[in-house]
C-alpha cells in the first residue's frame, strides 16, 4: 500500500515511519506539511444550515509545503516522492487549475490522486478512471482518482460501530471492479481504522482477502504509475 504522510506527522511520528519505510511492501509519499487545501472546501454538516468554507491556499504556500515534505521524506525515510495526495479531495480533481498542476509538478511529483467527490462535493466518488492532465498542458501528469466512498464520510454517515457493514459495502464495490474491470485506488486513514475499531471487524482486512478471492491484483499507488508510465 501507499501511506500519504503530512509532513508534520512525519516529524511528529518519525520512531513510528521508520520501519515501515525499511519494508519493501509499503510505499511512501505525501500528503502536503499541514493538510491544507487546493480548492475551496465547501461543508455542510447533515441536519445543519450552515456551511463551512475552507479557502485555497495561496500558491507561496502550496509550493513550500509540497517541496518541504519531499525534502522531510528524503533526509528522514530515503525516499524520493513522486506522489501526492491531495487532503480533502475534490471533483473533478484538479481540471481545469493549470496552475495548481504546474506547482505539483515543479516540486518533483509524477502523479497525484486528488479527485475524491462526487458532484453534490459527497460520497460516493463515481468510478472515474485514472488520467493525464493533458488538456491542461501536463500530459505526463497522471491523476489517479479515489473513488467510491472515504471511510470517514461513510462512517459518519452510518456511525463508527459499524465496521462490519463497510467491509460489506467494499466486497460490493470489488465486485464492482471485477465485473467493469476497473482501477479502484481507496482511502483509508489511520485515525479512522482505530475510531472505527478495523482491528475487531476487519474492514480494511477483508477488503484485502476478498480482493484476492476475485483476483483482483493489489499494489501501491507508485508502482501502479510505473505500471503505465512508459519509461518509468
């Protein structure tokens, strides 16, 4: 798998990164320093009126954070970051923001994953298939969308005991995969696997053991875009 590590954490959680830098079955890439955001953030709690706005960053920002986490994961871990994951995620990812992908790209990152919503900015993020940037003047920038639902949207949805549901509602969405033969990139976060109890219902588990059941191959973002980068 690929942990997207903010820069932050990293620091913060060095003791905890190093041996999972030092296995060759884990892959690391980033996740900006302090988890801001590409585009405006829009939010409406269910049953509230109110909607929360999380502005863009400045572009100034942006770029020292994306070539200081490379730089916090290079002198720390030995890895040289090609991906990026965006926080929040986004519709459409980053169509349209040539100069949001001109900053992802100067800063050394071959692909990023940032198109996580649907329409309505919610889960779940319909089954888009990864993609160049080409239209935007980037054709060797790959974006490999999330799709599907981000456990903590779902469990806040659904309640956080409710573990053994969404293990049943991603063996759906492998069947999904096997019978469109599609690329289904997930999204898990730490916090969320302990607040949702995965190590008791098994939902990240039993994605896993259900994905080799149907055949599905499992690998990491990275070696994913070496799959279909020519050259890589």
């Amino acid at each position: 798998c690929t942990f997207f590590v903010c820069g932050r954490t990293l620091l913060h959680a060095l003791d905890a990164l190093e041996p999972v830098a030092a296995s060759p079955l884990f892959d690391i890439q980033q996740h900006t320093y302090s988890h801001i955001v590409f585009r405006d953030v829009r939010y409406q709690p269910a049953g509230s009126n109110a909607e929360a706005v999380l502005p863009e960053t400045p572009h100034v920002a942006l770029r020292e954070e994306l070539a200081f986490t490379s730089e916090l994961i290079r002198k720390y871990l030995g890895r040289e970051c090609i991906g990026l994951r965006t926080p929040f995620g986004y519709y459409r990812g980053l169509r349209d923001r040539p100069d949001l992908l001109g900053i992802v790209q100067e800063t050394g990152h071959r692909y990023v994953t940032s198109w996580g919503r649907n329409e309505q900015n919610g889960n779940p993020t319909p089954w888009v298939q990864p993609f160049a940037y080409g239209a935007e003047g980037f054709p060797e920038l790959l974006e490999i969308p999330f799709q599907f639902w981000l456990d903590g949207v779902w469990f806040d949805a659904n309640g956080y005991g409710e573990g053994r549901a969404f293990r049943e509602a991603l063996r759906g969405a492998i069947d999904e995969v096997v019978e469109h033969d599609l690329v289904f990139a997930t999204a898990f976060h730490e916090w969320c696997a302990v607040e949702a109890n995965e190590e008791g219902t098994g939902w990240i588990r039993g994605l896993i053991e259900y994905a080799r059941e149907r055949g599905v191959e499992i690998m990491s973002y990275s070696d994913y875009w070496a799959r279909v980068t020519p050259g890589a």
